[in-house]
C-alpha cells in the first residue's frame, strides 16, 4: 500500500516543504560545526508527530549519508514518509551562523535533492490541515509545487502557511518575495515573525501588515521572540501572549516549535468549520497562543529542535 492509499486518520496533517542538514557551530570550537537534521517544515513535521499529532511529511529525500540521517530521525519521531519522493542527488546544506538577532543561514542547494518536491494537490484534501513554507515555497524547483498543494489545500481543507522568508545569493530575491505572498494571500492561517513580514512587505510596520491581512478573513499570528507574540482574527482586536520565560539553552528551531503547537493546537481543537480560525474567540485564541509559547519554551530550554508536550497549565 502506497502513501497515497494509506488511510489518513483524523487530524492529519500534510507538511510539505524541505528537510536538509544544518551545519551548526560546536560547543567545541568555532571549527568545528555539527551536521543535524532541520529545514523549517521537517521540523514541524518531526514536532507534530513528537506531539501525537499525525504528520505526513512531503519532501524529498536524497541518496547520500545526510538523507539516512534524516530518514532515521524523521521516522524516529513518528513521522509518516509514505509522501515524500526519492532521488539520488545529495542533500541541501545549511550552514548556520548564529548572531545576537537571530539564526542566519547559507544555502548550498543547485543539484540537490531537497528541493524536487512531487505536486501533492490530489492528496491535500485528505488532510485536515496542510502546511507550506520554508525555503522551498522559495526556490525552484520546488516552488510550484508547493504552490498547487497550497491552492488544494486552501480549497478543500486548512492552509497554513510560515513565509519563512530567507535571504542568500542563492534565493532569487524578487521570485522568493513573489512566491511568498502569493501563499499569504491563499492561506487560512498565516505564522510569520516581525521580520518576515517587514521583509515581505518592506516600509510596512508589522502590525499594520498583520492587520490587513487579517482584515481579509485570515487568522494571523505574528512573532516577536522574546517579546512574545500576537494574533488577528479578522477585524477582531488582536490578542497577545508574552513568550515563557526559559533559561535558553539553544534558540534554532524555537519558530518551528511554535508553528508545530499552532498546529497542533489548530487540528485538535474544534474550530467551526464556517466560521473558521478566523472567526475564533478572544479567550480560545490567547489559549492557542499560550499552548504555542509553551511548545517553543520547550525547545529553547534544551538543545536540539524537537518540542515536547507541556504540561496542562505550565508555564
């Protein structure tokens, strides 16, 4: 039986976008990096499926050393890969460079398998949610098919989408900026950071950009880091969550935890299929938003990217 003939159980959700290696500096020395699974949606597909949430992951898989560990750690979590296309190309690098205002990263991905992502639009009505973002919303050739899942997606089911917008000599910046707003505009739900969108629609404050979208009849929810986050249900009056505090221990992968508990929280609540999680009340949302803040503390307090469950009623 096939990915595409499995019965997909209710809740499921479909990520589809990229899973590559990160090459991150070492505690034991700055020559020394260390190679670890990530790319934003392998991440949320791994943190789904931490969360018990059922996650098919729809990428793609190379031939090398690099895509065994991926594959190892993908399916040690849980992760449903009955979606994700073969190849024999090697896999995208990600070399890390942490700063004090983040994670930025350098891509090493012309030739690559990471990115010959299959169309998934025929499956995308069988789940209750679909994810898009990450860099291969982006790039090519990865970026139309991203494009006519997320199109599926929004017709028949829950779209979310985290622009995750990257800048490096290797993404075509006018096509990335293109791509991504386009998905913003067909989405149900939209994630973003305060840099994501002040780079998607530069000389516009963030919160004016969330509102608009929002306006619209979307759900948006905009991440500030340590500043905690805010969320605008259509023309409702946004809500906001301070984040939890955490002795940080390693911050890559907190975004990607945060996604997973909105979606965790999205595909187990219940949401009124009519009015949407646009239509969603105050005290739901702040409560979405508090679970989400708690899934990314979970990821900050220890090294690693993959989130656990909290506790009903931590902190």
């Amino acid at each position: 039986m096939t990915g595409a003939e499995r019965t997909v159980p209710a809740g499921a959700v479909l990520v589809m976008g990229e899973a590559l290696i990160d090459l991150v500096p070492s505690p034991d020395g700055p020559e020394i990096y260390r190679a670890q699974p990530g790319g934003a949606p392998a991440n949320v597909a791994a943190g789904l499926a931490r969360l018990a949430t059922p996650s098919w992951f729809a990428g793609a898989l190379g031939g090398d050393g690099f895509a065994r560990m991926i594959e190892e750690w993908l399916v040690s979590t849980g992760t449903e890969l009955g979606l994700c296309a073969r190849s024999e190309l090697p896999t995208t690098l990600a070399v890390a460079d942490p700063g004090p205002h983040g994670t930025s990263y350098h891509f090493h991905l012309a030739d690559t398998a990471t990115f010959r992502l299959p169309d998934h639009s025929a499956e995308a009505g069988r789940f209750a949610v679909v994810y898009a973002g990450g860099v291969a919303a982006a790039v090519d050739p990865s970026a139309d098919a991203v494009l006519a899942t997320a199109r599926a997606g929004a017709e028949h089911s829950l779209l979310v989408v985290d622009p995750n917008l990257r800048t490096d000599r290797t993404i075509d910046p006018e096509a990335s900026l293109r791509r991504l707003r386009e998905l913003c505009a067909l989405a149900h739900v939209v994630k973003a950071s305060d840099e994501d969108l002040a780079g998607l629609w530069p000389g516009t404050d963030p919160d004016g950009t969330a509102r608009r979208l929002a306006a619209e009849g979307r759900l948006v929810v905009l991440t500030r880091g340590a500043k905690g986050s805010t969320a605008y249900a259509g023309t409702a009056e946004p809500v906001s969550v301070p984040a939890v505090p955490v002795e940080v221990v390693n911050t890559i992968g907190a975004g990607d935890a945060f996604m997973t508990g909105v979606l965790h929280w999205l595909s187990t609540a219940d949401v009124d299929r009519a009015a949407g999680p646009a239509g969603l009340a105050r005290e739901r949302v702040a409560e979405m938003l508090g679970f989400a803040a708690r899934v990314a503390a979970s990821v900050c307090a220890q090294t690693g990217t993959e989130p656990t469950l909290p506790l009903p009623g931590s902190d």
